[in-house]
C-alpha cells in the first residue's frame, strides 16, 4: 500500500516538474494590444524562455530557426503577431530566409556571397511551435556582411547631452528602433531588462538596393569616425547602424518553392488563409 501511494506521489511530482518545463514554452505578450479587427487581436511583441532564459522577440526582429531537426539554419523575420479569440490560439507569421545552397535550385554563379533566397510564401505557426523553432545559440552562423558598429563610449557622450544619461540601458537596442522606424520603446526598455547580451551574434536581411547602398555608404564614410552623427547620415541615406560588430547584414533578390514546409506538422495554412481574407497583403 505505501509503494503504491509512494508511486502515486512521484507520478504528481513527475508530471508537475513536466508541466513546469512546458511552461517556458508558452510565450506571453509584451505590452498592450496594437490593434483589433473582428476575431483577431494584434500585439508588438511576446516573451518567451529558452534554456530557462527569458528572451522577447518583437516586429521586424531577425533571428535564425530550424523548422526541423537536421534541416539548415534559416533566418526568420517576425511579421505579424496576433491572438485568435474564438479558437485561444497565439499566431505568428514570419518570412523565412535561406542560404542559396539549402534550397532546391542550390547556389549558383549569380549568387552573391551575403545573398539569402525568400520563401515564397509566408510562414504561419503558433507561437510555441516558432519558440521550439528558435535557435538562440548562433555560433554557428557566419554568413553575411559583418555591420560597422558605433562606438559605445560615443554612444554615451550623445546620449548624456540630449539629457538621456539615466537610461544608458536603451542604448543597446536604439538600432531597432532605427532601423524599423517603429516606436518599440515599452518593448525595448523590456529587453533592456532582461539583461546585456551585447555578445549575442544578429542577423538582418536588407533588399538589393538597400545592400548596394550599405555598401557604397559604407566605403564613404571609412574615413569618418563611427559617431552618433556619422551614424544618422548612413540612416538618412538609406543604410543600417548597429551597436555591436556581431550584426551580420545580407540581402535577398528572390524566392523559392519550399519542397518541405507544407508537409510541416507546425506550420497553420488555415490560420493564414483566414487573416488574407481580412488583410490582401498578408
């Protein structure tokens, strides 16, 4: 009787411990709600765990996945993020990125080195399933223009003469303010909180002519030092800044027919096909 009451007992604390451990697979919404059309409810950003890290993603974010085990490392861009009421189910809708090798056509003579190929279509799945997704740790990624970073001590300086010198924190995530032309700050003052991850490598996909412009800004101003005001001439001509040199900037031209992803048990065409009805340009 005592064996099996103890049974009973390490049944619960196993299954409790297991639920705990789906817990941080759960993401939660970061800020108010930014929109509301019938069903659907729109938000910036969510939070999310992984390795018991606390970690956010918002719109416009790049970050790399791997849709299935063994498949390449792709690079994702949040585009959309909304909650369907009648069904309770937390939805996103990224663009996925691949290397020119991974997809069918492989990498050719007319591939650029920091060149990337879209799928064609955009890709719909629950939030849980995007975090299992996610792959944070991306030492293994090293494709792509490296960004030329400004220079935190300068950074600093501009920041205490506009009279911002209390929030030296924002200033590591001022780049995705920037770059998207989106007013993140609630977002970003949230993942200023989560800690430095100043080490962690990014990724930002940019079209062709955006590159091009990158490029030629960038062997424009190789003689100016890398201040805050060199950085708002890149910006107003068109190019990127960045406050770390772990920004891998690339670009993409093109798309392909994924042979894979509509056999993919994550992906939710149907929560997709719904929203196009509301949205053409979704």
């Amino acid at each position: 009787m005592l064996l099996l009451i103890f049974a009973c007992f390490l049944c619960l604390v196993l299954g409790l411990m297991c639920e705990m451990n789906d817990l941080s697979l759960f993401p939660q919404w970061v800020g108010s709600p930014c929109g509301f059309h019938g069903p659907y409810i729109f938000y910036k950003a969510f939070r999310f765990h992984i390795e018991a890290n606390p970690r956010i993603l918002s719109l416009g974010d790049f970050f790399l996945v791997r849709c299935r085990p063994g498949e390449p490392l792709c690079i994702a861009e949040l585009q959309l993020l909304w909650e369907e009421r009648t069904r309770k189910q937390l939805l996103s809708s990224s663009k996925l990125y691949f290397l020119p090798e991974d997809t069918p056509q492989g990498r050719t003579v007319i591939h650029g080195e920091d060149e990337v190929v879209a799928v064609s279509e955009k890709v719909v799945v629950k939030l849980q399933d995007l975090v299992r997704w996610t792959v944070w740790e991306s030492s293994g990624w090293s494709r792509g223009l490296k960004a030329v970073p400004l220079k935190p001590s300068e950074v600093l300086q501009e920041l205490e003469k506009n009279g911002q010198g209390d929030t030296p924190v924002l200033h590591r995530y001022r780049e995705s303010t920037v770059n998207s032309g989106r007013n993140f700050k609630g977002v970003l003052k949230e993942k200023a909180e989560l800690g430095d991850d100043g080490d962690q490598k990014r990724v930002s996909v940019l079209s062709y002519p955006q590159y091009c412009r990158y490029r030629s800004l960038l062997a424009r101003l190789k003689e100016r030092p890398a201040s805050l005001l060199a950085s708002q001439v890149v910006l107003a001509l068109g190019g990127v800044t960045s406050l770390t040199d772990h920004t891998h900037i690339l670009y993409c031209r093109d798309t392909f027919e994924h042979p894979t992803l509509v056999d993919n048990d994550s992906v939710c065409d149907e929560f997709g096909e719904r929203l196009k009805y509301y949205y053409p340009l979704f």
